[in-house]
C-alpha cells in the first residue's frame, strides 16, 4: 500500500486503495464515492446482531461525505472565497514545490515548469465548481485537495486532484 503525503506538512493526503490516474505528469486525480458510516458500526465475527441489539431510542452517529476525505481525515477549507485568492494560492505554493524540487529532485524541474501551468489553468477554469481540502493539520500553506464532481453514468461522482510533486509516496 503507498500513502501520499503533503511534502510540507507530513499530513496525509491519499492512499493507492483508490483509483488514481496522472495527468500530464503533474496531476494526480483521485477517484472517490460519496458514503455513509455508522459511527461504532463494527460487527465482531460470531456475534448475534439481533441478540445484542442496543437499547431503545439510542442514536447512531452517521457521518457522510467523500469516502478519501473521511478515510484521510482532510478538513474542508473556506480559504478561496474567491478566484483571485486561489490564484495567489497557487502562485505561492507553486514557488514552494518548485524550491523543494529544486533540493531534491532535480531532475523532475523541468517536468513540473513544463505541464504545471496548464494543470493550474484547467483548475481555475473550473474553480466555480471546485471545493476544498486541506489536510489534517487544516494548514492551507501546504497541499490541498481540489475536489469537482462529474457525472459517471448517471451518478454524482467526486473527484479530487493533487498536484504530484507536492507529495511524497510513502510505502507500507
């Protein structure tokens, strides 16, 4: 199993249980579902659920929404009220990405100057329909998750993207 993790912040971005594809080599788009879960939803093997049924009117704890966003605990950020905002975001954490780059794989600068403008240009083109993550230190300094949904054969499906060389895989 790899994770993928913000370069800066050590905060988990992703895992390879999802279905990733790599755009121009410089994006990564992560394929997720929207899901419910009970929270204390946990069968143990030989139990009798109806034989141990909780007490009446108890309430189950339910928490929706993007199944990478729950399982990476990504926190929802409020920080691009606008286009411009997002623009200067990128600007910026472009610059960082580049720097750290630059220190530690040389070899990938010319890739990422070459693909990350266009990667940035779709992105803004569709900021409208763009929402945000940050990982769970919810520090918007380094990488975050931009999330769109599309329409996948008749369902609403989230999609979210990452800038590659902005994270680092980490194998278990």
């Amino acid at each position: 199993m790899r994770i993928y993790k913000d370069i800066f912040t050590g905060d988990e971005m992703f895992s390879d249980s999802f279905k990733i594809k790599l755009i121009d080599d410089v994006l990564y788009e992560v394929q997720g579902k929207l899901t419910q879960r009970s929270q204390g939803d946990v069968q143990l093997e030989g139990a009798n659920p109806s034989a141990e049924e909780a007490d009446e009117g108890t309430e189950t704890a339910v928490e929706s929404g993007i199944d990478v966003v729950l399982n990476h605990r990504l926190a929802e950020s409020y920080a691009f009220g606008d286009k411009k905002s997002f623009t200067l975001y990128l600007k910026d954490y472009m610059k960082k990405v580049l720097a750290k780059l630059q220190e530690t794989h040389p070899d990938q600068v010319e890739v990422f100057k070459t693909n990350v403008n266009k990667a940035s240009k779709d992105l803004l083109t569709k900021f409208k329909d763009l929402q945000f993550f940050t990982g769970e230190s919810m520090d918007c300094e380094g990488a975050v998750a931009m999330v769109e949904y599309r329409d996948v054969d008749g369902e609403s499906v989230p999609f979210l993207y990452f800038f590659k060389h902005g994270l680092e895989e980490e194998k278990f």
